[in-house]
C-alpha cells in the first residue's frame, strides 16, 4: 500500500470521576474535515483530540503525529496514547 495519511478524530466521554474513555475514532478525508469534526464534537462538551499520522503500515513506520486540534482537557499521557495506536 505504500505511504499513507491517516486524519483522525477521537472523543472522549468523562465520568463523573473524571475517568476518560474513548469513543469510537471518526476518520477524515483531509485535516480540514477532521477539524470540522472535533468542532462538532465538541459542541457537546465533549473533549477531541484531532491528528494526522503518516507513515507505512506494511513495514511499521511511522512519522511523529501531527496534531490539528485539543480542544477541552485531555490528559498528556492520553493523548500520547491515542497517537501511537
């Protein structure tokens, strides 16, 4: 397949403990849509990490995640998290 990018948008629900857990990551043709998508996400109060992550899924490489938006609180470890599965 070759070198590809991946535009993702992931939103988190909060418990009232403060615990994250993920909902289901929306894919997107360009950055600009996943952008729109976090701006929809999070008009419901909703934390949304959107990135762009390039690389080869055939041998495993990967360039450094690019990200388009954080908006609302998102623990740092989280987002690491996100950006390397």
């Amino acid at each position: 397949m070759g070198r590809h990018t991946l535009h993702a948008v992931q939103s988190f629900t909060v418990n009232e403990w403060g615990e994250y857990t993920p909902d289901g990551l929306i894919t997107a043709k360009t950055p600009s849509d996943a952008l729109r998508i976090a701006a929809r996400a999070h008009d419901g109060g909703k934390p949304v990490l959107a990135y762009s992550r390039t690389g080869d899924d055939k041998v495993g490489v990967y360039d450094e995640p690019q990200i388009i938006a954080r908006v609302g609180e998102i623990p740092d470890d989280l987002v690491e998290a996100c950006c390397a599965a």
